[in-house]
C-alpha cells in the first residue's frame, strides 16, 4: 500500500445531517464537456466543472494533446480555445488516466483515428477492468488496438493514418454509457452512419451534449427499453458554453444519509435529475424515503433540480431490474439504505457490479459483515437483511463509493467505524469530508 492510499476515514457513530449543501459537478459530464470542447471550433467555458482527479485525468489528457485549456479556477470554471476534430497533438508520452474508466473507455473510441499512435495507461484498479467492450467493436471499426493478453490495458492504439474508421450497426452485450459513448465518439470519425443499439436506457450525456454541440443524431425507440443511437462521420462540432449541474452520485450518498439518520432535514442544491440518472431517487422513494424535488428547471440541455430530503422509516423492498442502470454507480449507497431498512431488500441483475473500481458486491458484503449486517452476495446482486449496523474496520478496496458510503452509515451505527483506503475519494469528490463535517456527519480523515 503507498502513503496516499494510507488515508482512512474515522466516522463516529450517530447524529445527522441538517442544511443546504451543494455537491460538486457531474463527473460524467465534467468528462465530455473537456471532450467535445477541445474537439470544437471556437472558445467555449465550462462552469462547475468537477475539479476530481478523474475528471482533471481527462482534461491533462488534452492539454498534453496540445489544447489550450485555462483552469478550473476555484469555481470551476474552464476556458477551453478548441483545435477542431482534426487538431489534437501526438502527446510525448502515454496518457495515464489514472482510476478513470471513463476517461479510458471515451477515449479509445474518440483517439482511435487521430493519425499517431497513442497508448493509454491507468492505476492498478483500471489496469484490471475490462477493455476488451470497447477494442472489439473500436477494431471492427477499423481501427488497431492492443491490448494485454486478458484485454485489459495498457491500451496501444496505432496509426491508421489515411485510413477513415468504417462505420458499424453494434448492439451492445450489456447496457454500458461508457461503450456507447465511445462508438458515438468513434462514429464522428467514420464513413458512414454509425448505429448502437442499448438493451436498456444508460446516461445519454453523451447523445444530448453531441446535440448541444450541434451535431445531428437520430435516436429511434425500439420498445420500453431499447434505443437505437445512429451518428454519420465526417461533421463537426460548434462550440458551445456548458453549465455542469452538481452530481447526482455524489448527492446520493447524502440522500441515503440523511434518510437514514432520525432528525435529518437537508437541501441539495443544483442537481442534476436526468431521467437516465434518477435510478436513485426512484429506489429510495420505492423503500419509502421522503424526497422531494423543487426549482426544476433546464440548463444546457440537462434537468436540474434542488432536492429536499427528510429522514424516514425505510422498507426492504426487491429493486426493480429496469432501475439498475439508472443507479449503476449508487448501489454501494443503496446497500447502507438496505442495512438500515426494515426487511429484506433484493438486488438482482447487476453484475456489472463486479467490474467498477472495485468488486462493488464483494466490498459491500464484507464491509457489512463486518458491522454485523446479515447479507450474502451473488452472482448478479445482493441478499440485505436490515438490521442494527455495529462498529470496525472495513476495506474501501480504493474505491471511493464504498468508501463514502460506510462514513455514511455511522449515521446508525453503534460504535465508531474506521474506513481504510479511501484516498481515492478525490477521484469523485474531493470536498466530501468538509461538506459532511458541515451537515453534521461527525467523520475525519487520518
Ligand atoms: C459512466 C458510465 C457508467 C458509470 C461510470 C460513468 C459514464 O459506467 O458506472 O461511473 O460517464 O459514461 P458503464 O456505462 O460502464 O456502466
């Protein structure tokens, strides 16, 4: 373990939390507003961007491509002057995106025909997720990728030089923004009308930015679940101011919080509840939480909202299959809500689980077990029973979730819980220790 990993969270055990807060930007949309602004023509500026070591990977990725970007200041706010789709730089060295999988997977589809030859690197956690959902269908495309021998990276993506990227019709395996996105980002640069078709609704960031930024697609409903994306190659992008609201997986972990702790009353402010990321809101509400939202208004081609939450008597419940994309990243959240509910709760059909920054299923189960909580892991979910959350030590496996969530749930604990390895919770949201000291979570890093 190095020094910065060294970081544990020392959580003591009741209160609860009171206020109005603001959490930081949108990771996922603090990503592609660095993406699809350096490809732009024309200045553009990003306001609330989220100043997290995954994001930042993404825009030192770009400068090193040779974009002239000015901040984040203090604020947010980025001043990017965009090169064009044909503008970027050969960077000296790899691009290492450290903990980001989602900085890793957008950029194999969006640099796989720049004309230079790039390799992309991350830490130890993204050097083991899997890689090859997005070579395979990049290489059908045309373009060549190596990867290790289990198709994880280091990801070398060679020159194809004078060679345009054909254009694909991909129905995706499983539902995945980050494979999509990366097709769509492939596609601006193919001959030809790319297609991805999702087998259920994921984050359409991507699909409303590319839209915001001028650039045309064709999104066809097959049924209640399936959509069908089309992109034709070759156009480009005009550049255009974003607003990045505050994140919705980071608002998550207070939602569960203040739920769970008697005597909560808190207000998130600016958040954004894109239908395709309200999987949270529309689970706890199922278990009987008391959530509401108000000040919902559209900004840059995003809802956004301030929510109010009040604690409540929360019920087991079996989470229904379709919401599992929709709160793809709050499940490490949702278990502390499940622990702390009357019942049983169900989670089924997320297996995807298994490969985010950590085995999310297997570092919940442990972690629980470890409080004393009577749950059991399988291969696609959980089995919660609710009951009295006790006090210990607990592996965050540097996954920042896991590790917000357990400071979390010291809320209803009996004793003091030590979380170890959570420096990466800079990956998401550096603040997260002070904003929960100033709503009453009584939590301090060691
Ligand atoms: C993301 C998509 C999700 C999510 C990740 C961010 C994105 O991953 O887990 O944190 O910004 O597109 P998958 O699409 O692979 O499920």
């Amino acid at each position: 373990m190095s020094l910065e990993q060294a970081v544990s969270f020392i959580a003591q055990p009741g209160g609860h939390l009171t206020g109005t807060i603001r959490v930081p930007g949108d990771k996922s949309i603090s990503h592609r507003s660095i993406m699809l602004g350096s490809l732009s023509d024309g200045a553009m500026t990003i306001t609330g961007f989220l100043r997290g070591e995954d994001s930042l990977a993404t825009l030192k990725a770009f400068k090193v491509m040779g974009v002239d970007i000015e901040g984040p200041d203090e604020s947010g706010k980025i001043a990017i002057h965009g090169v064009g789709m044909h503008g970027l730089k050969p960077p000296a060295e790899p691009l290492n995106l450290g903990n980001s999988g989602t900085s890793m997977r957008l950029l194999t589809g969006l640099l796989s025909c720049q004309g230079f030859d790039i390799t992309l690197t991350g830490d130890h956690s993204l050097s083991s997720r899997p890689m090859t959902r997005v070579t395979e269908p990049i290489t059908q495309m045309g373009a060549v990728i190596e990867t290790t021998e289990t198709g994880t990276a280091p990801l070398h993506i060679k020159s194809t030089a004078d060679v345009r990227l054909n254009a694909i019709d991909y129905v995706l395996p499983m539902a995945s923004a980050q494979v999509k996105s990366c097709i769509l980002l492939a596609g601006l640069y193919a001959e030809g009308r790319t297609c991805v078709t999702e087998p259920a609704p994921t984050r359409d960031h991507t699909e409303r930015m590319l839209q915001g930024f001028g650039y045309p697609l064709e999104i066809n409903r097959l049924d209640e679940q399936r959509r069908t994306i089309c992109i034709e190659g070759g156009g480009k992008l005009t550049a255009c101011d974003i607003d990045v609201p505050s994140d919705i997986s980071s608002a998550a972990f207070y939602l569960v919080g203040a739920s769970i702790a008697e005597g909560s009353e808190l207000t998130l402010k600016h958040v954004g509840i894109n239908p395709t990321r309200m999987g949270i809101i529309n689970i706890l509400n199922l278990m009987g939480a008391d959530i509401t939202l108000f000040n919902e208004q559209e900004v840059g081609g995003e809802p956004v909202a301030d929510i109010g939450v009040r604690s409540a008597r929360l019920k087991g419940i079996h989470i229904p299959e379709d919401q599992v994309p929709l709160a793809i990243d709050e499940f490490p959240a949702i278990a502390i809500a499940a622990a702390c509910a009357e019942g049983q709760t169900i989670l089924t059909g997320a297996e995807e689980l298994r490969v985010k920054e950590s085995d999310r299923i297997q570092a919940m189960e442990d972690g629980l077990k470890i409080l004393g909580i009577n749950c059991q892991g399988t291969r696609d979910g959980m089995i919660i029973k609710g009951g009295q959350i006790g006090s210990g030590i607990v592996d965050s496996m540097g996954d920042h979730r896991i590790a917000m969530s357990f400071a979390m749930a010291a809320l209803k604990s009996s004793g003091v819980i030590t979380i170890r390895d959570c420096a990466n919770v800079n990956t998401s949201f550096p603040n997260f220790i002070q904003l929960a000291q100033s709503c009453g979570l009584k939590v301090e890093a060691d």
